[in-house]
C-alpha cells in the first residue's frame, strides 16, 4: 500500500470532493450541521480552500492510496498560539488503516513547528471512531469555544 500526503493546493478537486462527502455524510446523521455550515460559509471554503488554511499559518492535506484520494485534514489559525483542526476524514473504504491517524500526526508536528501551543476541534457524539482517534492523540473535552449551533457537539483541545 503506497501512501501519499498531498497539499491541498495540488489536489484542489481532491478536497472539494472529500469535504463534500464528508458535509453530506455528517447532514445525513444531523441535518442541524447544514445551518453550521453557513455560519462557516462553507460554499466559500469549497471555492478559496487556500484563504481558510493558507501556510505558514495554516495546512490541508488529502491523503492518496494507491493514487485514490482517501481522506484529508487541515488546520487553520485561531490567534497567534491557537489553531483549530478542521475536516479530518477518511472515506469508508479505507478507515482502519491508520489514515486518519498519519495525516492527524502530521498536522500536529507542523502547528507545533508553526508555533502554536494549542489545537481545538470540535466534534459530534455520533463520529465514535474519530473521537477515539482525537482521545489517542492526545485531545482532551474543553468548555465550548465557538459559535457552532449544535447544542451536542463536543469540544476538544490537545496541548502542542
């Protein structure tokens, strides 16, 4: 199995694709997630995915199996010490291989390396298999931290 990180930048289809299966999968067990995103003017997103997560402050990456596009995950600047994880997802087919894990990892050494001290996620109770992913890595529950309308969303934080 040959594995490959890729820039956002480079895979700008890539991405779309991913974000959307992954936005229409989370509306499909919560349709209240639909409203999130227009607070985070995600059609936007989708169109400039190099201002939501632009280096040296923030990252996107897909992950590539065997050249199929398998997930992707990203960071984006919050304040100077603070970023915050966004769309870590790992297509059906390829979970259980530590995907979600590798690009995860990554993306945690370079906030560390761009100098952040803190890195916040926000979640839902139903994505059992990322929430025990975010608990190995080291993500700890926090106190609600943004304006996301879903009253069952969990809220998370690893120290970097």
């Amino acid at each position: 199995m040959h594995i490959e990180l890729v820039p956002g930048t480079e895979c700008p289809e890539d991405i779309r694709s991913l974000f959307t299966e992954y936005t229409r999968m989370l509306i499909s067990e919560c349709p209240g997630f639909a409203r999130y995103l227009e607070m985070q003017d995600f059609d936007s997103e989708l169109l400039n995915l190099d201002k939501k997560y632009p280096p040296p402050d923030g990252r996107l990456y897909a992950i590539f199996v065997d050249g199929a596009a398998a997930g992707c995950d990203g960071f984006r600047k919050i304040d100077r010490l603070i970023c915050e994880m966004k769309r870590l997802f790992v297509r059906k087919e390829f979970r259980g291989h530590g995907i979600g894990r590798l690009i995860s990892e990554r993306l945690i050494t370079e906030a560390q390396t761009a100098g952040y001290r803190k890195m916040l996620l926000d979640t839902l109770p139903f994505l059992n298999d990322a929430l025990c992913l975010y608990k190995k890595l080291g993500f700890y529950e926090i106190p609600r931290y943004n304006e996301n309308p879903l009253v069952s969303s969990i809220y998370m934080q690893r120290d970097l």
